[in-house]
C-alpha cells in the first residue's frame, strides 16, 4: 500500500467520521422501511427517539476491524437486533457516484442504518 492510498483511506475515514457524527451538514442520515418499520411506530415521540438512540448507537460504534480502512461500513446491536449502517458517496445534485470520496467539496455522504436482513 502506498503514502498516497494510506492518506486517501484516511481522509475518507475522517470525513465519514464526521458524516456519523453529526459535523458534516451536507452528509444524509437514512433508514430502511425495514428498519423504521422494527422499531417506529411513525412519527411518534417513541418512534422519533428510537431514531435518535439508533443514531446514537452508531455514533458509538468503535470499528474493530475495517478491511479499507475508510470505516463506512459497520455492524450494532440495537434493541437485541443486529443492524448495519453504511455510507454511500454521491455528487452533491444526489443524482451519481461522487467522482472522489476523499473530496468533500463535491461528494455528499449518504448514512444508511439497515436491519442485517436487509442487507
């Protein structure tokens, strides 16, 4: 592995690091019917906490093992479910694949919190 992919990697960690914790306002935190569907009942004080301590749950996560390096993509526990969350690269129109994830400046991040059954 070269200088230049270890930065790359890094620099993506970074801006998903950011992206799953709330500092980047571009970035989008999705949910799968699926997911919604398990734990909220609509737009509910409870379903809308559910939401909220499933976002917190990802916040949390510490990745144990991350192939790329780039730490999109992780597994939880949540209410003794398993979920994964992943992030996505697009341009900033949302229409196509970011030309260069490692550049914040033309890519937003899509978070996407799935049941494990849904992935």
């Amino acid at each position: 592995m070269t200088t230049e992919t270890v930065s790359r990697s890094e620099r993506i960690a970074r801006l998903n690091d950011r992206a799953r914790s709330g500092f980047d306002p571009s970035a989008r935190i999705m949910f799968t019917r699926g997911c919604l569907d398990c734990f909220c009942s609509g737009d509910t004080p409870s379903g809308l906490l559910a939401q909220a301590e499933m976002i917190k749950t990802m916040r949390r996560h510490r990745f144990e093992s991350d192939t790329y390096g780039e730490r999109d993509f992780g597994k939880m526990t949540f209410r003794g479910e398993t979920l994964f969350f992943k992030i996505d690269y697009y341009d900033l129109d949302l229409t196509y694949g970011s030309e260069d994830p490692a550049d914040a400046s033309i890519t937003t991040r899509v978070v996407t919190i799935m049941l494990a059954s849904e992935y």
